[in-house]
C-alpha cells in the first residue's frame, strides 16, 4: 500500500487534519500531504502513502495552479479573510487599471511571503509568531506566475486562474495587486485545481478515500520516460552504483527491472545512469 491519493479537501479542514483521517481510514505507517493548503482554501491536496514519502520532495517543486478570488478595498494582518481589517479604503479605478495591474505580476519577481505561514523561523511557524503579535517578515523570494487566465471584475472582486511555479504565495500576490493599486486587497476564495501532473477533476472526497483510489508510485509518475535494466545493472542501481548508458539526455526517467518491478527514479548524466530515488 504505497502510492498517492488524490484528495478534494474541503473549505474549514486543515491540511493535517485530511492526513490524520486518511491515515486512520487506511491504517498506513506513513501518510503526509505534499503542499499545505490553509483551512480557507479547497481542492486538490496529494498525499502520500508509506514508501510513496520518499519522493515527496518532486511533487513540493512542481508547478501548481488555482483559481482565486481577491477582494479590493480591504488589507488584511492574514492577508485574506481569516484576518482582521488592518485597511480600507475606496476603489474608485477603472477595470482596465486593475487587469493591467494583475496581469504585471506574469513572470518572475520577488515575493515577501506572508507574515501568518507555516514558514519557520528559529524552529518555529511564523504564524505563531503573528498570533502572538510578533510579525516575523522573511526575505523575499524568486518566483514565477506562468499565466493568468479567466479573468472577471465585478462589486470589487477580481477573479482569476494563475499558474505558478513552488514557492508562491496567492495571499501575497493579493496583498501586492492591493499595495500596486493603493486601495489594499485580500485574498477571499482559493482552490487549488493542479499540482506535478495531477488535476483536482481525479481527486475523491475525504470519505470517500479506500485503497483502491491509490495511485502506484510509478503511475504517479508516467510523465518520465521508462527505462527497464536487466538484473545485474538493477543491482548496481540500487546499490547506487552507475551504470553506463547510452543516451545522450541528460534527465529522470521510471527504471524498472525485468520483471516489471519499478525500482525508483533514476537520472541519466553524462551517459551514467544513476539512482536520484528507490522506493
């Protein structure tokens, strides 16, 4: 029982939560959820299950996408509106401004993530830190929004599907689209529609989570190209010895051995194939 299971996480659930239900229903060693979504947010949240861990690290750099709804007029301590006020003002600006606005984010800058994250500092979340009254501002951070798509305005609310790299906060981005339009802004509805090669239209409800809806560790995978080794080199990669391999593609592929029993991720560099994950 090693894989991922692809989970619709409800509005108010913590992400945590989803985890400790999913372990219970399955009576798994090991479950973990590969991206925090926060109590206001739904949609998809993968999680892996026992040996499936181990590759947890592909999915928490994968791109990801959502679709968002940010209300003007209103910056609030969290960012969104789980906070408290902190400003108001009128939004008396065309739409024009504001779509041109939003859509000057696309593409890479430097993003200061929000003060309530699950971020540490000292060992500790920063979210503690701001319950307490202690506003801990990290460094910003490089990332990139792909595409903005789906754009609608209506009674101050923008909404919008973004496509991003790892990394990117969208109660950031709302708070910013706010500051860049000198009226504030909140970040009011999240769902997360895509992660790695998943999509949210694949995900089961909570309840609805039994181990037939697990996804092999290799099927999670079949974006990677499959390469099968005979027996003596699938003990030389799993001994983390190389291999010599005529590809000139230096990338990651499925390896497998003759049986058809899939042995983890290899990569392929300067024609030796080595192990990057075993299961």
């Amino acid at each position: 029982m090693d894989g991922f299971i692809l989970i619709n996480k409800e509005v108010g659930e913590t992400s945590n939560s989803v985890v400790q239900k999913a372990k219970k229903a399955l009576k798994a060693k090991k479950v973990g959820h590969l991206g925090t979504l926060d109590p206001i947010a739904e949609g998809l949240l993968i999680l892996a299950i026992n040996k499936a861990t181990k590759f947890s690290n592909y999915f928490l750099e994968s791109d990801k996408s959502y679709e968002v709804k940010v209300k003007l007029g209103k910056s609030t301590d969290t960012d969104d509106s789980s906070g408290k006020v902190i400003f108001e003002s009128d939004v008396d600006l065309s739409e024009k401004i504001i779509r041109k606005s939003l859509f000057s984010f696309i593409g890479e800058s430097e993003q200061i993530p929000p003060f309530f994250s699950a971020l540490k500092y000292k060992g500790k979340p920063l979210y503690k830190y701001a319950r307490e009254g202690e506003y801990i501002e990290k460094p910003a951070r490089k990332i990139f929004i792909k595409e903005i798509n789906d754009y609608k305005y209506s009674n101050k609310v923008c909404s919008f599907k973004v496509y991003c790299t790892k990394g990117t906060y969208i109660r950031s981005l709302a708070r910013d689209l706010g500051e860049k339009l000198k009226c504030g802004a909140h970040m009011t509805a999240l769902r997360r529609v895509s992660q790695h090669n998943f999509n949210l239209s694949e995900a089961v409800n909570i309840l609805e989570i039994s181990k037939e809806k697990i996804v092999s560790i290799e099927a999670a995978f079949n974006n990677f190209k499959k390469i099968i080794i005979n027996d003596e080199d699938a003990k030389k990669f799993t001994n983390g010895v190389k291999n010599i391999y005529n590809d000139n593609n230096d990338n990651l592929y499925r390896i497998s051995n003759n049986e058809g029993i899939f042995l983890g991720i290899g990569q392929i560099k300067d024609k030796n194939l080595k192990h990057k994950q075993l299961v």
